[in-house]
C-alpha cells in the first residue's frame, strides 16, 4: 500500500473543521486539529467530502485501546462478515486504503496525545503510510504518541464510541465549520 510519492490533500482548511459522524450506533461530533496536523485533516475532509467513508464498517475492536475504521475492503461486505475477521470480495479488513499515503505528523503536532476519544489515523509499519484508515481512542493509549498521529478530540459522542463494535457501520461524515 504504502507508495514513495506522498499525497498532498487539495482540500483547504478554513481552520475551525469539525467532523460529524454518523454511525449506527449514533453520532459523533470531532473537533480537528487544523493546527497539529494539517496533513492528516485536510486527507481526512477531503475523503470525507468525496463520501470515501460512507457505507464504510468499523473492522477492529480492542477492548480498553482502540476501535477503527476506514477501510473500502469493508464497503462491500456486511456487518456478520466483518465482526466475524472474514476476507471480502477487495481484500482483507484492515489493508485496504485511499490509493496513497501521507506524512506523519506525530514528531510535529504539539497536541499528539492519545486522550480517551482521541481520533488518530492508522498506518503500517512505515511512518508516512496512513491513508484512510482512522481510530478512536478508548482510554487514554499514550503509548502511541509517538508513533501515531491525532488530528481529533471528540467533543460529543464518546459514549456512541464506547458501543461501537467491529460491523457497525459509518454512514456518513459531514465536515461542518465551527468557532
């Protein structure tokens, strides 16, 4: 997945982001880091806008660390095959991404503390391959700081996070514009 060629997001931040999740489990409001990681903020609204995330399941569950999302292999399976760690018709849960990568932002974002309701992005082992995969924080996993980008704190929903479960799905991510 990961690619040499870095992708540079066209979206342009206005700087007051805030992602409104909607999920089946209910919704999810995120205030976004504009300043800390730029990078990963304008990938994360412009794939938003796009509606990559829409129709997407959440493919891993950590009880106590993390839940994540993100991946298209899930667009076309369903809530059982995904809770159940099966291969869909693009591949593996949890390999699939946008077509590119990005920098990390982790060494760079003074705020890059993963707090309970943090949202980060996700990447392999290669520090710039984060693409389009993101997770929550369930807890406070500061053993990632320095390793992981945040570019979130929620600001409603951590209790819609903490049902959230491997299957449910994202139905949509509005970017919204808030001081």
């Amino acid at each position: 997945m990961f690619q040499k060629t870095l992708h540079t997001p066209e979206y342009q931040l206005a700087g007051d982001e805030v992602a409104i999740i909607e999920t089946t489990q209910g919704t999810i409001r995120v205030r976004l880091d504009c300043d800390g990681a730029p990078i990963h903020v304008a990938n994360f609204c412009e794939l938003s806008v796009m509606g990559f995330y829409d129709g997407l399941k959440f493919h891993r569950y950590v009880p106590g660390f993390v839940i994540q999302g993100g991946c298209p292999n899930t667009r076309d399976m369903t809530r059982e095959q995904v809770a159940a760690g099966q291969v869909g018709p693009d591949g593996q849960p949890g390999t699939g991404g946008p077509g590119w990568c990005i920098k990390e932002e982790y060494s760079t974002n003074p705020r890059n503390s993963h707090e309970d309701g943090a949202l980060a992005m996700a990447r392999s082992m290669n520090p710039n391959s984060a693409g389009s995969q993101f997770y929550f924080c369930l807890g406070p996993q500061h053993g990632l700081d320095s390793g992981y980008t945040v570019f979130g704190f929620t600001l409603e929903g951590k209790d819609v996070i903490a049902k959230l479960r491997a299957g449910d799905e994202i139905l949509h991510v509005e970017i919204a514009h808030e001081a």
